[in-house]
C-alpha cells in the first residue's frame, strides 16, 4: 500500500508530466509558419541615357537648392521646412508608429498584471452562503513557436520605415514645390516691372498720335490701334499683377503664414538673374534609383505584407500559452461553523487552444494576405519602374532648359546693350522718340520670355532634384521638431 505522502508525489509527477507533455506534444502535431521573402529583383539600366559626368565639388550634404546663391529662396525653404503643415503631420505620423513598434515589441513578453476582487469559484462547493476575495499577481505568456509575433514585428518596422520614408517626400515636395512657385513669382514680378514700363512706353506713342492728328500726320484708325495696343497692355498689368499675387498666396501657404515676407513685396528693380555657372550636370549612379523615398515606402508596404502572411497563418496553429498566478485567497463571508482556511494560491501550467472548425475563415484569410502580398511585389516592380521613367524624364528635361538658359543669357546681353543703344539714338537725334519708344517696347516684351525661361529653369531644376532623393542621406540628417508644433 502506499502512503499519503507517496500519492501526493506521484500525483505531482504526472500533473507536471501531463503539463510538458501537452507542451511537446502540440510541438510535435503541427508545423510552424514563417515569414515569406519575396524576390524584389527590378531590372535598373546599367547607364542613364540623359546624364553627363559631373564635374562637381559640392559637397553630398550641402542643400541643392543653395547652390543657386539666392539667400531670400535660402530663407524661404528654410522657413516652409520649420512651419509646413504638411510636414509637421509627417513628423507626428513618425513618431506614432515608433511608439506603436515598441508597444508591438512589448506586447510579446508576459504580461503580469495585479488583481483584487471575488473568486467566484469559491462561492459553490458545500457552502449556501460564502464568497472569498483574492489579492496577488498572474502572468501570461503566449509561446513564440510560430510566425506570429515575427510577423507582427515586421508589420511594426515597416509602418516605421514607410512613415520615414514619409517625412522625407514630404520635405523634398515641399522644397521642391516652395523653389517652382518662388520661380514663378520672381518670374511674376519682373513680368510686372517690364510691363509697367511697356505701358509708359505705349502711353508715349499714344500721345504722340494724338498731337499727330491734329495736324493731320496720321489717320484717326492709326489713333485707335494706338488706343488699342494700350489697352492690351493695360489689361495686361492688371492680369499679370492678380498672377504675381496668387503665387505670393501659394508661397505663403507652403511657408505656413498668414502673411507674405516684406522681402517677397519688395524685389529688387534689377533684372533677376540665376546662378547657373556652379550648378554641374548630373551624373545619377543607378542605386540612387533604390533610395527614392516612393521606392522605400513600396519596399516597406511588401516587408508589411509579408509578415501579415505569417500573422494570419499563425492562425491555423494552436496556440499554446503559459499562465501562472500567486494570489492570496481570503474568506469575506462563510457559513456559520464551516472551517474555509485562507491562504496562498499559486500556480503554473500551459494552455493549449487548437483551431478546429471555423467554416474556412482562417485559411481565406491567409489566402486574402497572400494575394496581398503578391499585389505589392507589383507595385514595387511598377514604383521602380515609374522612378526610372521620372528619373529619365527630369534629367533630361533640365539638360534642355539649361542649354535653353545658356542661350537666354546671351540674348538678356544683348537685349541691354539695345536698351542702351535706342536711348543713345534718340538724345542724339537720329531715332526719333516714336522709333525708341517701339523699340524699347520689343524688347521688354522678349525680357517677358525670358523671365519665363528663367521660372521654367528654376521649375527643371528643382524636379530634377526631387527625383534623386536620397532616403540614406536623409535618414543621416537629424529629424528636427517643425516649429508648426510648437504653438
């Protein structure tokens, strides 16, 4: 016969055998999941065909857009990246998916937490009238064995790594964009300045015509095309001034004000001009092509999808946790002479849980997070694909506006010693104030083309730019707090 003292053994032993053997028996009857690693291999051409050897010493850090030497466009990007709005929500974005990757990192360790209340179990057994409250601490924690939480930490990584990539098209939109419409309003307001002076010019010929007519020097539908022309001109200030303040409005928005700068209403009278000598052609290794940030958020969206395959394949797999608790049990209330002894419950032990009949639902979802996943391997196929396009279209656009600008420069020379030359002429008086009025009128109208040639340049240069950003340049630059937060 054996004692009480041998029973209780041997009933400890096979709790405890029982206990590892549902462990390594759930081990044994299933098959874990795993992370799939898709091929993301893109054919990238070997050459750009629109890019020439760069000759240049500036510096990988230096901002592109500096190199222009325009500090009142230095001050304006500066001034949109503090208070964009835009790029104020991109850096909010990033800072939430890195607190949610540190709740998904700590959401896989056991969780313990403390608990004060009724153990409603108690309240049966052989007693009408009881009830016991317990006081102490239980644990849980699901075992890793299959792809799940793998799967969950690289969801977590990949909304980071999207949202970074994020917060840099943000800022290269945004800079790209703010440069385009400076372009247009310094292109806007020297549009201005040699319209006003064509208008004064057309009001010369004008009052020539009419004191002309008199004595009968012209004919009265001479006068009317005169009145005409000045007409046009007029309606072409006005045109052109609502034109310079929609883009003052559009500055003023990406900057994050209310207001435009009093250096945007003031520029100088002097004719606008580039600095084009320091700039070099551009020379784009093919890698750059795979740290545009679009690349890097598609890459990021096929990492996500990938580990959701192996969350929802984790579904089709027991799930086997470990529980535990050291609780202190306490009677509140107990039948008169009953003997309910208080003291400690403690325990530790697994729990298994295995999927038997849910109609299908779990296997259509993993099929659902497969398809998924083979869809953004498409889509970063095509991203790459369309980078390259960009990339291609952009260089090539600006090499042709650069060759246009060398051009536009020449001729700026030229139009300025003709400026000169009319007004030489008419002091001396052999052109007469009609001849040097039209002919000052001509070539303020070409310096109109090439303000817009200028504007268009500047537009080139800048999507040229953008297309060549750089996600690990970047990533190195520190992440500043927008001052758009701050208020």
């Amino acid at each position: 016969m054996f004692s009480g003292s041998n029973k209780k053994f041997i009933d400890l032993v096979g709790r405890k055998a029982s206990s590892s053997a549902a462990i390594f028996l759930s081990l044994g009857l299933v098959a874990c999941g795993s992370i799939p690693h898709p091929d993301l291999n893109v054919k990238t051409p070997a050459v750009w065909r629109n890019s020439a050897i760069s000759t240049s010493s500036i510096a990988s850090n230096e901002a592109w857009w500096t190199s222009i030497k325009d500090p009142i466009l230095n001050d304006a990007v500066d001034l949109a990246i503090t208070k964009n709005l835009s790029v104020a929500q991109s850096y909010e974005r990033l800072n939430a998916e890195r607190a949610l990757e540190k709740a998904t990192i700590a959401s896989h360790k056991p969780k313990v937490g403390l608990y004060l209340g009724p153990n409603s179990s108690v309240a049966f057994s052989n007693y009408r009238s009881s009830s016991a409250f317990l006081f102490g601490f239980d644990f849980n924690w699901e075992v890793p064995y299959t792809a799940k939480k793998e799967g969950e930490r690289n969801m977590a990584q990949a909304n980071v790594d999207i949202a970074s990539a994020g917060i840099v098209a943000a800022k290269t939109s945004l800079i790209a964009e703010v440069v385009r419409v400076y372009g247009e309003l310094r292109a806007a307001d020297q549009k201005v300045q040699s319209i006003k002076k064509i208008v004064g010019y057309q009001q010369g010929i004008n009052e020539m015509f009419e004191r002309s007519i008199a004595a009968g020097a012209v004919s009265q539908q001479e006068l009317m095309e005169v009145r005409n022309q000045l007409s046009e001109v007029e309606s072409a200030l006005s045109e052109m001034i609502a034109i310079r303040e929609s883009a003052l409005q559009r500055l003023d928005m990406l900057c994050g004000l209310d207001a435009p700068m009093e250096q945007w209403l003031n520029f100088s009278d002097a004719q606008w001009q580039l600095e084009l000598a320091k700039i070099p052609p551009f020379a784009v290794p093919v890698e750059v092509i795979m740290q545009r940030p679009d690349v890097q958020a598609a890459l990021a969206k096929v990492m996500y999808a990938a580990g959701a395959v192996g969350v929802e394949e984790s579904e089709l797999y027991p799930k086997i946790s470990l529980e535990g608790a050291v609780l202190y049990s306490g009677t509140i209330i107990q039948k008169q002479g009953a003997n309910n002894p208080e003291g400690l419950i403690k325990f530790l032990a697994p729990s298994l849980r295995f999927p038997l009949l849910d109609w299908g639902m779990s296997r259509e979802q993993t099929n659902a997070s497969e398809a998924e996943l083979r869809r953004t391997i498409l889509n970063y196929r095509d991203t790459v694909l369309q980078a390259i396009a960009e990339t291609e279209i952009t260089i090539a656009n600006f090499n042709a506006m650069d060759e246009r600008m060398a051009r536009t420069i020449e001729e700026s020379a030229s139009l300025e010693g003709a400026a000169k030359r009319y007004k030489e002429g008419m002091s001396a008086g052999y052109l007469s104030p009609l001849e040097s009025f039209r002919g000052q009128a001509k070539l303020q109208e070409r310096k109109l083309v090439h303000a817009d040639e200028r504007a268009a340049w500047l537009a080139a240069f800048a999507a040229a730019n953008k297309a060549q950003t750089n996600m690990t340049t970047e990533k190195s630059r520190a992440v500043e707090k927008p001052a758009a937060l701050t208020k």
